[in-house]
C-alpha cells in the first residue's frame, strides 16, 4: 500500500511495507528533525487527550497508592503528585474486552453487549453501532493513535483502524494469546514458539502479532463480520518483546510531534500489555526492581511499564503541548490472582469475606470484589487541575463524556450513557460530583451469567454501601476457586469503614435491610433504562479463518518466512470404469475408539478453560467425533459431546480425569502428543 498524504500517515508512521526496525530508525531521523523546528507552547484551541491503561494492575501496584510498590513507579508516582490522585476510582468490568469497550463507548456491557473477552479467532467484535470516543471526536479535528493491546477485534470492521484509530502499532490480543521467541515468564512456564526461524507445522499455533495500521488498515474490505482482512498489517510474528516497549515510545513520540508540530488536536490511547503475564522486558530491565523470583519478574515489568509513561511525558514537555494536554492512568482491571507472585496487589482492597466464608479463591480480576474493580485512577493537566488526592467516586466510563464536553462535542441523544462528565471533580474539587451509584457485572467468575450486575454501590452521604449478590467461582493463587454462591438478598458491605470487605452485615436488622431496600431500588430503575434503550448485539462465533496470520494460505504464521513456491500440479488421473455408489459412511467414521475417553488421560494434558463455547448440537458422541473428522482440516483435534452438544477444540480444554455420565470425549491424534 502506497504512502498517502501526511494526515493519514504521519511522518515517522510509515508504509507496513517497510520493516519494523527501518521505520522506526527513520522515525528516529524525522523526530530529530521536527525537534530543531519546535515551536513554544502554544493556545490551541481544542485540548488533547492521552489515556494511558495498564493491563491487570492492581490498586496497589503504583508506588504513590501503596508501600510494595515504593520505587518501582516513579514516572507515574510524578503524574500523580502533579495532578489528581483517585483513592475510589472504578473500571466498568474486572476483565480484559469488557472493560475496554466501557472505557472506549462509556456504556456498561449490558447495553454494548459486550459481557466476555473476545477470542483469538473471533469473526467480530465491539459492535458497530457503538461509537469509540476517537470515532466521535473525529468530526472535531482530532486525529487518534493507539499503541498497546487492543482485544476488541481484528477482523475489518472492528480492527481499531476501523473504530476511529488511523494510527495503530499494537497487538491484537492479550500477550498470552500466541507464543514468541523472546524470554517470558508465566505460572505454567514460558509461551515460546520453540520454532526457531521456521513457520509454524500448523495454522492454529500462532505467533503474537504486531500490527501498524493506518485508517481501515490494509484489508480487502468487505462487510463486517468477513470479507477481508487486516493481516497485511502484521509487521512482526512472533512480536519482539525485547523491544517492544522502546518501539510503543517511539511510536507514540512520533505522533504527538507530529499532531503538534501540525497544531491538530489529537487523542493517544495507550493500553499497555504490561503488567499482564507473561511477563517481559528489554534485557536492560530484566532484574532490574532487585526483587528475587516471580515478584522480580513483576516488577521488572512494572518498572518497564513506567518508563514508557516517562517517554510519552517527556513527548507531551519536548512538543510544547503538555499544559494542554488532560492525561488519564488508570488499570483494565485488577491483579489477576491465579498468577501467584507474578500479579501484582490490590492493596487493602482484599475482598477478605472470600477467603474467609466463601472458601477461598480469588477476590480480584474476574470478581465482583473492590480488588477486581478499584484500580489506580490518576488524571493530570497542568494549570488546570490543582494537585490533590480525592476521594470522589469515579470510573473509566467517565472519560467518554468528560472527553467529549472538553472537546466541544455533544453526547449521541441516541443511546444512554453511564459515564457522567467529572469535571467539576477535575477542575473545581467538588468531590460530591462523581457517583452515587456503581453497577459492577460478573466478569467470567463462574455460578451466574457475564455481564449480569451482581453488585452495587451506593453513596449515602458519608457511608458507602456496597451489595454483593453473587461470590466466588474465580480462581486464586493455588488453583482454589471458592464457592459460586448467589446471594438472596445480598451481601451488605460498608467500604466506608470495611474497605477490605471483611465483615457482611446483618440485613436483618431494620437500618441495613433499608438500604438494601434502596439499593434493589436503584438496580431494578437500571434494568429498566438498560431494557428499553438502545442495546447493541455483539456476534461472538468464531472462525479459523479469521486468525491473525501471515501468510496463511500455507500456514505459516511467522514474518520474515518466504511463502515456499506451490507444488506442481501432475496431470488428474483417468477416471475409473462407473461402478455401484459406495455405503454411506456410518457417523464417526475414521474416529478411532481406542482414542475415546477412558478415564486414562494424562492429566498434564488437561487445560481446565472450562466453560467450551459455540458447540453444535448433534445426537451422539460417534457424530461428534464425525464432526471433527470433518473439520480435522482447519484445525479440530479434540472434541467433547455433553447433553447433545458437540464442542470441537484445536487443543486439549477440559476433559475431567474421571468418568462422567453422559459426557463422552476423544482425540484425532494420541494423547501424548
């Protein structure tokens, strides 16, 4: 794809063509340039907007918030002593996509619709009729850029170069998502690729990609849903995790001087993959923090993570646009658990009702406990936001709406929105003008439906009522799940002087059962804005075809890997003499019972990901096996038939060491392999 003009590819953003190392020394070049020519600050008119998210990290994970993490975040601790320091700051989901649609479209996944992350190959994402925040500045003037983790879809459509984005240098997907040659560190041991230079033997083992886009990236086109897709994007697979973090510096010092230097006003969203497992660095950060073991690990990766924030400040200083520029720092969520000493910490959010009556696991990311949801919330613009910590309770959700009135531009009359505009928190103190009221939804924790709002918070005056109407069902550290209990009538916290969610009161008694009467109340009046508004439809299935892959005709999904010439093609065979039609072939044919569960799998074979999605609804477990026969070419290997359900996987998922009663499940290939 040729160059175009320079307000759709900024200098230093170059053609995909290119390879990643060349455009980013010529970046380098142009950068150097531009600095000679800087200009003084200067009085745009429209003010510019970064949002910097981190992925799974804690309330406790900034040095400012909480001791652990005294010295490993000093970029980010100076953001926060020169701006505003949110002790009650919340996400709108404690996982991954459903987060990030909330903080993009300021709406709940109840009303967008998206309630769980999206897969590897899903065919869609966050659904088009939902409107990002740069899609609705971009009638203003404002020109967008995304570096860092996506995880809203990569297919045309929804791709971010499609959801107002022109500017993208970022992966798809979570880091643990594809493998990679670089060193990592995980709980079940490092995602290397273990391919060396070489494509990968099949399709579905696929390297992480990185992609750098422009507007509607380098697709095909074609409608939503198919037609196309953006893999030509793909400018390294496996992605270099090495240099990762200096190239999203790079990228991101590029387009905030040149959006300056053209005096346009822009907005630079930037989820980070750090501090989400596996963890990574540059070789000069690998031991870095001093700290031994796992927790090394982590914050090596913090520490990372806040030079990067110190590169993309330093830009806003050096391009004269910083006393301009109101900058957000918040997390996707919280500390995921199950990651033992390489999550981070939730500080004195410890949701300790869960480790105590609710049998253990996890109170953070995927729960409805304030260590899943209450992250670091920091906002900073100089001469426009006196420095101070504030207690007023805010949300990711608020950034649509705050962004948008600072910018000039109405809110869609269409829909309803559950952000509300904090400014007056912002820039007057007026800490009583953020929320009353919190929906927080199930965010994958099993025993009730994602996306549900299975807990409330309620202000009343000086008391901060909390409900929790659904516990447990989401794995700690050790594997321990706890019990996915329901809740009628709820649980009743005061985070006012229970913060870690220690004791339930007794809503017997007159005072609490009112506020719990309150607080139902207020759910029910939700439900009903939610059921008779505007409510979107996201399509979840999935598609082999939809993969991000490189060469993929081949199967080959690695840059830097020539696409071997096709095999000749001999002459077709005469046909042989008609004869009698053959028998139908009876279901399951060419499955091998030998290979059908017999209570003898190797249970390190076993990946409990637990619950399948998509199955398809077949009579018997041999027309199961039939199925992935069938579909053995585009990647099933393993199935499972539960309840006249077929699910087909391309790797082992949960098959329960044990005999079950009307469940049945087997592999094309040995279970060794």
């Amino acid at each position: 794809r040729p160059l175009t003009s320079r307000g759709d590819t900024p200098s230093g953003m170059l053609s995909p063509m290119l390879p990643l190392a060349a455009a980013l020394a010529l970046s380098t070049t142009v950068l150097a340039s531009s600095h000679a020519s800087l200009r003084a600050p200067r009085s745009a008119t429209k003010p510019n907007f970064v949002i910097l998210m981190a992925d799974d990290w804690g309330w406790g994970d900034l040095g400012a918030n909480w001791p652990a993490a005294a010295g490993m975040t000093p970029h980010l601790d100076a953001i926060a002593s020169s701006g505003v320091r949110f002790t009650d700051f919340h996400v709108a989901a404690s996982v991954c996509s459903v987060s990030r649609a909330a903080l993009l479209t300021g709406r709940l996944g109840v009303r967008t619709g998206v309630v769980t992350n999206f897969q590897i190959e899903s065919v869609a994402g966050l659904p088009r009729s939902e409107r990002t925040i740069a899609e609705l500045l971009a009638p203003a003037g404002y020109r967008s850029g995304i570096i860092g983790k996506w995880h809203l879809g990569t297919t045309p459509g929804y791709h971010p170069s499609y959801r107002g984005f022109a500017h993208y240098l970022g992966l798809p997907y979570s880091v643990d998502m594809g493998c990679t040659d670089c060193p990592n560190w995980d709980k079940t041991g490092p995602r290397n690729c273990g391919k060396g230079g070489g494509p990968t033997p099949h399709q579905w083992e696929l390297p992480l990609p990185l992609y750098r886009s422009t507007a509607n990236c380098s697709g095909t086109g074609g409608p939503p849903d198919g037609g196309g897709s953006c893999n030509a994007d793909i400018v390294q697979a496996p992605v270099n995790f090495s240099a990762l973090s200096d190239n999203y510096a790079s990228f991101a010092t590029a387009f905030i001087t040149n959006a300056s230097n053209d005096n346009v006003p822009f907005f630079l969203y930037v989820p980070f993959s750090h501090v989400h497992t596996p963890q990574y660095g540059a070789p000069r950060n690998i031991g870095r923090s001093g700290r031994q073991g796992d927790a090394g690990h982590f914050y090596d990766s913090l520490l990372e993570l806040d030079d990067t924030v110190g590169s993309i400040m330093a830009a806003l200083k050096t391009s004269g646009v910083d006393d301009n520029t109101l900058v957000f720092v918040t997390g996707d969520n919280g500390p995921w658990e199950v990651k033992c000493n390489l999550s981070g910490s939730a500080g004195p959010y410890l949701g300790q009702w869960q480790k105590t009556h609710g049998g253990g696991g996890s109170s953070a990311k995927t729960t409805l406990w304030e260590g899943g949801h209450r992250v670091v919330g920091l906002a900073r613009w100089p001469g426009k936001i006196t420095p101070r910590v504030s207690s007023a309770t805010v949300s990711s959700l608020d950034y649509l709406p705050t962004i948008l009135a600072l910018a000039g531009v109405p809110l869609p009359a269409d829909r309803v929105y559950d952000g509300i505009d904090i400014s007056k928190v912002l820039f007057n103190g007026d800490d009583t003008a953020g929320h009353t009221t919190l929906f927080h939804p199930n965010s994958g924790a099993s025993g009730s439906i994602s996306g549900r709002l299975d807990a409330v918070r309620w202000n009343n005056g000086s008391k901060q009522w909390k409900a929790v109407y659904q516990t447990g069902g989401a794995p700690g550290c050790g594997g321990v799940t706890g019990n996915a209990t329901t809740h009628n009538p709820p649980l009743l916290f005061d985070l006012s002087t229970d913060p870690g969610e220690t004791t339930a009161l007794d809503v017997s008694q007159p005072l609490y059962s009112e506020v719990v009467a309150q607080i139902t109340a207020v759910l029910k009046a939700q439900m009903h804005s939610v059921n008779t508004t505007l409510q979107s439809v996201v399509n979840y299935n999935t598609s082999f075809a939809d993969e991000p892959c490189v060469h993929f005709a081949d199967k080959s999904c690695r840059t830097g890997v020539p696409t071997p010439p096709p095999s000749p093609t001999p002459p077709p065979p005469s046909p042989p003499p008609p004869g009698p039609p053959p028998p139908p072939a009876p279901p399951g044919a060419g499955c091998n019972p030998a290979n059908w569960f017999n209570g003898t799998i190797p249970w390190e074979k076993q990946e409990p990901r637990a619950p399948f999605a998509h199955p398809v609804t077949v009579g018997t477990p041999a027309e199961c096996c039939g199925l992935c026969v069938t579909n053995a070419g585009v990647g099933c290997a393993y199935w499972l038939w539960m309840s006249n359900s077929c699910y087909m996987k391309t790797e082992v998922q949960k098959c329960a060491p044990r005999t079950a009663a009307g469940v049945s499940c087997g592999t094309l290939k040995p279970w060794t392999e």
